[in-house]
C-alpha cells in the first residue's frame, strides 16, 4: 500500500483505539461490590454494546431509522439491563455509570503509536461517537488528537457510505491524503471504497476473552499492523 501521499490519519476509535469492554467491567465490578450484587459483567458489557449500540447502528447506517446520540442509545439499553439484572441506581448513579464510555481506557499501546504519529501527521478519531463524549475521553485518557470527526456532526454512523466522504471534505484533503486505521472490516471498507488508504489493527479481545461475537467479513483486503507502534513504524516515525 503506497502511503507516500498520507498526511492524516484518522481513527475508529471504540476498540480500536479504546478497550470499552474492560473499561466497562472495570466499572461494573466497582458498582457491583459497591451495592453488594454479583453480576457477570463481562456479559453485560457485551449485550450494552451489541444490542443497544452495534444492532441499532447499522439500522441508522442503512436508513431504517433515523440518527440519535449515542449516549442516548446507551441510556436506553442501560434502562433496560438495569431491570433485567435487578440493578436498582438512583438517578445520578444510573447517569454516571451510563457516562462510563466518556471515560474509556486505551489500548497499552495507543499511547506511544499516537504521540509518534502526531510529530508527522494530523491525527483524530473518525468515531461515531457523540462529541463531548470524544473530548472528555481524549482529556481523560491523554489521546494527544489534533480534531474530532464525530457522528454527531454528521448526524449519520458508520459504515454509511456518505459519512467517509463527508469527513474527507470536512478535513480540506483528497482521500488518496487520509488514512483510515481500525479494527473492524467494515470502517475500512467504507474507506477504501472512496479511495483512503486503509491499515487493520486486530484487537482480538475487544469483546473479551469469552465471547459470541463474529465480526463482519471485509470486503477488500486490508493490509495488517499488529499494534500502534507498528503503525506508526509503518508510516515512518
């Protein structure tokens, strides 16, 4: 893949740059022992996020209802895991924990890839994401970004194909200048399909070390770095 003409890089960033699931049984397990109530964590994590994330973004992307904020659609399934599980919250509490993917911890290491990359190209994430939840997440977490392409102000979700060419037109580049990374086939397809170069970063814990979920088959080939660091030794810092 010829990346002599790259000069941004751009970033899904829920498991490829961020480990959402450890973070939320992270926060989970401190909750549970908190109100004294065992609960699989690790299950919850993935249903919060298949179910009231993945399932509804595709619906969004193909135009089958229409765009909400993410932090809503969490709210929704985190309502409803709440009484299925018997977790009883106040108000407040319900808001924070629903507020755990604001606070998001990266990969061991996206810290050092990212900080390399930003002393030669421009750098952000490319997420679907609400905004302020991009912005607390990167000063939360030291994510040293240059801009946020956020969902929200495009009021569409990956993998619309349109969302790709509307970023690219936001950034002033052509899409031969912005490389996509990622860890899901389906935000590089959408990529490459436009014309971005594109580098796969697997994350094969993402849903943990248990779980059910298949990931969507590419569509192109995709060329593979292991790690950030690889990355950005790939791109030549």
């Amino acid at each position: 893949m010829d990346v002599s003409n790259v000069r941004i890089v751009i970033f899904d960033t829920f498991g490829t740059v961020v480990n959402w699931h450890e973070s939320v049984v992270q926060e989970g397990e401190a909750l549970g022992r908190a109100k004294g109530v065992s609960i699989d964590w690790h299950e919850f994590a993935n249903v919060w996020r298949e179910e009231g994330y993945i399932k509804v973004m595709y619906e969004v992307a193909q135009g089958l209802r229409p765009w909400e904020p993410v932090d809503v659609l969490h709210r929704r399934k985190l309502d409803e895991l709440l009484d299925v599980y018997g977790l009883k919250l106040t108000e407040e509490e319900t808001d924070h924990f629903n507020r755990l993917w604001h606070r998001l911890l990266p990969w061991p290491d996206v810290q050092e890839g990212l900080r390399r990359l930003k002393t030669k190209y421009s750098i952000g994430p490319f997420s679907n994401g609400d905004f302020r939840l991009l912005l607390n997440m990167a000063k939360g977490s030291g994510l040293p970004w240059d801009f946020i392409l956020a969902g929200q102000q495009f009021q569409k979700f990956k993998p619309d194909p349109t969302i790709y060419e509307d970023a690219v037109e936001l950034l002033g580049g052509r899409p031969e200048e912005v490389l996509m990374v990622a860890a899901h086939p389906s935000d590089l397809d959408g990529a490459h399909a436009i014309g971005c170069p594109t580098l796969y970063v697997p994350r094969p814990l993402e849903y943990g070390a248990v779980n059910n979920h298949v990931e969507p088959e590419a569509k192109y080939d995709h060329e593979t770095v292991a790690d950030f660091r690889e990355l950005a030794a790939r791109l030549g810092v």
